[in-house]
C-alpha cells in the first residue's frame, strides 16, 4: 500500500446481549499499531437495524475496511459486509449464515452447548442470559465480578432475531478469518469449526470462553492486524 492510499480501517461489531464495550480491550491494540478503527453501536432489535447501524457506519470511512464480529455480530456482517469498501472480514466465535439461513437455523443445526440451557425470558418476545450463564458458560474464564457485571448491563434480545435471514453472504467474495473459541459453552465449538471450514476462511483456536474478546484481546488483535496487513499488502 502506497504512502497515498489509506490505512485499512477497522469496524468491530459485537454480538448479542452486548455492546460495544466489548471490545474495549482489543481496540487499544489495534490503535497502539497506528490502525484506524470504530466500534458499533448495535440495538440488537433486529437483524436489519443491526445492519443498517453498521452501514452509517461504514458510510463514514472513505477508504478500505476490514469488517470484524462477534457471535450474532457475524450474521451482522455477513449481510453488512457487501459494503463495496469491505475487503475482508473476521468472525470471532460468529455465526455467519449462507443466504436464507439463520442464526436459529445454525444453532439449530449441532447439539445445543451448555450455555443455551442459560437463556431465560427478559419480557415479552425477548431473551436474556441468566447470571449463572455468564459466569459458567459465556465468560467462565474471566474473573466472576466481571461475569456478573456484563450480565447486569446486557440489553435484551428479541427473539424473533433467531428467525432473521440474510439475503447476500459477503463472506463468499472476502477473504475471510475465523477465530474459534475451543472452550466455547455457549456456541457449539464444531459449529464454528464447520463455519470456518465453509468460508475456507484463515482460522485460528483460542483456548478460551465465547469471550476471547475479553479474556485474550491480544491474540484476538493480532488476527484483525494479520487481516488488515493482507488488505493493505494487496492495495
């Protein structure tokens, strides 16, 4: 890439019962090695207000992007990622669905985990993750009091997204990298194996809970840092 030519930006989108603090741990990474980068703010109402929230998003940065997400945040961007500025995408323990698929229709597809006997009613038509779930099956390799607290400020989710189908799979015509949690006791680990595996995507295992983003930030960085450089290199 030519000194003219922007850096590649960095848009990380987070998953379910989440905001975009989750990646507060990984963005200090990207930004200590000179990376542009943005953290979306998704409502998690739907499937299209997610990926319309990534879009203003997207419309914003004039150059080149590589599109990060975090469980339902890969369905999020598998739709939002045909984005002509998109040049790649990474999923992290993520979701991505083929065209008329479904986050439900994956989950759906291998012996649920654990951590899916943890999601308990929030209200009408909406959906949480007990405390118990964040501390034993989301974030059991963070400390409790943190497990506890990201269980206090998670938003509730429909669950009607489960149903929301995407229309164009951007990972068919990205380059792709998938990072799988191997400990994962929320989102089957042979779920996201396959994922990996039908994206023919770069992949990469942590040893760690759904929530690499927090318990290992770094390595989950070094993965985004590997992607942006394999953008910039082919500019």
């Amino acid at each position: 890439m030519s000194s003219s030519e922007p850096s590649p930006t960095v848009v990380l989108v987070h998953g379910a019962w989440a905001d975009g603090s989750s990646w507060r741990l990984v963005i200090p990474y990207l930004m200590n090695k000179g990376i542009p980068v943005v953290a979306v703010q998704n409502p998690t109402t739907s499937l299209a207000a997610d990926v319309e929230a990534t879009k203003l998003v997207l419309d914003a940065i004039k150059g080149p992007v590589v599109l990060v997400g975090h469980s339902w945040g890969g369905a999020v961007i598998a739709q939002a990622g045909n984005d002509p500025k998109v040049e790649a995408l990474v999923f992290v323990a993520a979701l991505p669905p083929k065209v008329g698929e479904s986050v439900g229709d994956l989950v759906g597809s291998h012996p649920a985990p654990p951590g899916l006997s943890q999601i308990v009613k929030a209200g009408p038509g909406l959906l949480k993750l007990s405390a118990e779930g964040w501390i034993n099956d989301v974030a059991q390799d963070l400390p409790e009091e943190d497990a506890r607290l990201l269980a206090v400020v998670q938003p509730p989710l429909p669950e009607a997204t489960f149903g929301d189908k995407i229309t164009e799979a951007a990972w068919a015509t990205r380059p792709n990298w998938f990072i799988v949690s191997a400990s994962d006791r929320v989102v089957s680990i042979e779920l996201q194996r396959e994922l990996a595996k039908r994206l023919n995507a770069t992949t990469i295992e942590l040893k760690a809970s759904h929530l690499s983003i927090l318990s290992q930030p770094q390595a989950v960085a070094d993965v985004i840092i590997d992607a942006v450089d394999a953008v910039a290199a082919a500019s």
